[in-house]
C-alpha cells in the first residue's frame, strides 16, 4: 500500500555514555538477512513507498545483494551477485532495472577477474571495458563498506563500474547520533557522502552497530526542494 502524506520530524536523542563509547566491533556483516524501509519522496508533494535489502549465500558460496524500492509512479531493482573471501569482495554480476512512469531502462554488468575485463550491456547495447581487482559494482560497495566501517575504518574510497566509465565514490563517518526509527531506536554512526563543494547533493547514511551495522537511516537531497529518506521498520536473519 502506498500512501501520500508528511512525515513529522523525528526526535534524535544523545547521551554522554554514547558520545564517549566506541561503537565498532570486529565482527563480519556477512550474514543473510532481510531489512524493510518506509520509502518517503519529498518534493512538490509527499510520495511514500516501501524498500527491501536482503542478503542471500549461494550453495557455491557466492552471495546476492538485492535491493527493491517500489512506489506509487517508479520501481527500482537492483542485485549483485559477488565473492566474498573476508579479505576482498570481487563482483560477479550486477542487474539494473527501472520503471518510471511506464518508462524502463535495463542494464546488465558481468566481470571477467581472468582478463580484468567488464562486458555491460545497456538496452542491448553492450561494451566493454578495462578494470582492475577491487573495482565494485553500483551496490557491492555497500556491503563493502558496512564490513570497514565495523572494522572501525572512518574513510572509504570505492572505484565503481557506473555508466561506461570507472568512478570514485568517496565516503567519510560524520559522527554519532541516536536514531528514532519504526523499529525502534539505536546509537548510530553516521556516514556521509564526498562530493564535490558546488554539489547540489548530499547523502547521508546511518548505520546501526547494535542491528551488525545495518544501515537503519538514508537520506540523500537532490535539490534544495527534493529528497528522499529510508528508514528500517524490519529486520530478519535468514
């Protein structure tokens, strides 16, 4: 079901126990899991939907990535199909799919870690292109970077394969906050985007040591008048 409305401002919490403990932990986000959001669009009006991120292990120990956001006009499918060896994540194959308004675009990356080489075919258009290990897909990276940042890392530089061309996602902590969510409230590291000074835009990202550092908060602001905000209602180990 989806639904128009205004979302009231959540109350954010803080406490001295929270400001001076440390929040990481030397565990492993790999685990299989399914998290849902509430998808809020905020713009010329109030569009809310719903978002799902689950994380499956394969027979062959190979894992899939998925993230399904639907709403009231668009859909968005994502999945990354990678390695994981606990030293380095090598994505396999990434699938792209996209609905707004009637309009759809499609997209397929595989990579070939033998030749270091990307085949990705774009509305039957394919190409293909040099990279080297370590490059991630549009969504691998997040995995990647939820595991460094329970590492205790501050700063993460990605190279992603995005649109033909190799690039840099750049990603920094900007502190700790206490997160109001439908599934309850939890200390938080907030994560926040680089980009460059004259950007429009802005992401932030807040994840929740206690939920094995899943990410319990997204918003990111397009313009000025645009933004959009996930927040977690649910969370399940497969």
């Amino acid at each position: 079901m989806f639904r128009i409305s205004l979302r009231t401002p959540l109350i954010l919490l803080a406490s001295l126990f929270f400001l001076t403990t440390p929040l990481h932990a030397d565990v492993s986000v790999f685990k299989p899991f399914t998290a849902s959001y509430e998808l809020d669009w905020d713009g010329p009006i109030s569009v809310s939907g719903d978002t799902i991120r689950q994380l499956k292990k394969s027979s062959d120990d190979s894992w899939t990535f998925e993230s399904k956001a639907n709403s009231m006009f668009a859909s968005i499918f994502e999945k990354s199909h990678f390695q994981w060896n606990n030293k380095a994540l090598s994505p396999i194959h990434y699938t792209f799919k996209r609905s707004v308004f009637g309009k759809k675009r499609n997209a397929e990356i595989s990579f070939d870690w033998e030749n270091n080489r990307v085949t990705n075919e774009v509305d039957d258009k394919p190409w293909q292109m040099d990279v080297t290990p370590g490059v991630q897909d549009k969504i691998s990276y997040q995995m990647l970077l939820q595991q460094e940042l329970a590492k205790g890392e501050t700063s993460f530089t990605y190279q992603v394969a995005d649109g033909g061309i190799l690039k840099e996602y750049k990603f920094q902590v900007d502190g700790q906050e206490v997160i109001e969510a439908p599934i309850g409230i939890y200390k938080t590291i907030r994560v926040k985007r680089v980009r460059e000074a004259n950007s429009p835009r802005q992401t932030y990202i807040w994840f929740a040591p206690e939920l094995n550092y899943q990410i319990i908060k997204l918003k990111q602001i397009e313009k000025k008048d645009k933004a959009y905000t996930l927040l977690l209602k649910e969370l399940n180990s497969n």
